[in-house]
C-alpha cells in the first residue's frame, strides 16, 4: 500500500499573503457606463489565509454618502499547472461568476484580467510599502484600449 502526501502550499502561494489583514482606503470611481457621475468611497476588506494556506479569503465593503453601496467575496488561489494567480469573485451585483481573472506576480504587483459577456477587465494591485497597497480596476471592450474605472489606495489597520 502506497503513502499519500498532502500537498503543501508553495513560495507562490505564499505572495498571498500580502493580501490578508484589514485594510481600509479612499477610493476614486472614475465616470462610465456603470456609474455616470463618479465620485468618492471609502472601502474596507477583510482578508484571510484560508485552507491550509493555498487560498486567501477576502469580504469587501464600499461605502458612499455613509451607506453600503456594494459588496464582494474573492477567493485569490495560485495555480500551477498554468502557473498563474487566480481570482474567484462574487458581488451584491448578482453576475453569474464565470472563469477566473489570472495574472502574475511580478516585483511588487499582482495584476489579473479577466473576459466577461460585459467586456474585459483588469486588476492591478502595488504593494508601495509595507501595510499599503495601491488598487486599480480598468475596463475595456476590445483588450486593447483600457479605461479606469476605479482606483483606491488602502492601508492595513
């Protein structure tokens, strides 16, 4: 009878967790189709190191004018048969979910992408320092021309 060994998370699974803590920014929603006027939010995650370390867990809150206006649910994973970084996410918007967002790690960023029935979208996440990161969302209908759609800068409490 043959031994089965669990599976250990790697060093690429372990970038994640620069992901996890509380984190709170001021956010800036640029105009577009999904919100003709723009303006300010304040966001907040929570983000853990979850099953055994191989996910992180993350619950996000945006608040405008003092009121919940959206919220999310991401499951970031490394997977390395594509060796690419995962993004699973799920909202108070109610889409159907579909494939992941993917990208790499490079240096101090993360950036994933992902196509939807809606269009195209990429997420940028800059670690400038210890206990803050810089957050990006761009849009674009063909891949090729990107506009920002939303831009925050957090810090870990």
């Amino acid at each position: 009878m043959q031994n089965f060994e669990m599976p250990k998370p790697t060093d690429k699974h372990a970038k994640l967790k620069a992901l996890a803590g509380t984190w709170v920014g001021e956010e800036k929603i640029h105009p577009g189709p999904w919100d003709p006027k723009g303006g300010s939010a304040l966001g907040r995650t929570e983000t853990k190191v979850d099953m055994d370390g191989f996910y992180v867990v993350t619950d996000y809150v945006q608040e405008r004018d003092g009121k919940t206006s959206y919220k999310g649910h991401g499951v970031f994973g490394y997977e390395p048969k594509t060796n690419t970084y995962t993004m699973h996410w799920f909202d108070s918007m109610g889409f159907p979910t579909g494939d992941p967002a993917r990208g790499t790690w490079e240096g101090n960023r993360l950036t994933l992408q992902n196509a939807t029935p809606m269009g195209q979208g990429r997420y940028t996440y800059d670690f400038e320092a210890d206990g803050k990161y810089r957050f990006k969302i761009e849009n674009s209908q063909d891949g090729k021309q990107w506009s920002t759609f939303m831009e925050g800068m957090y810090t870990r409490k």
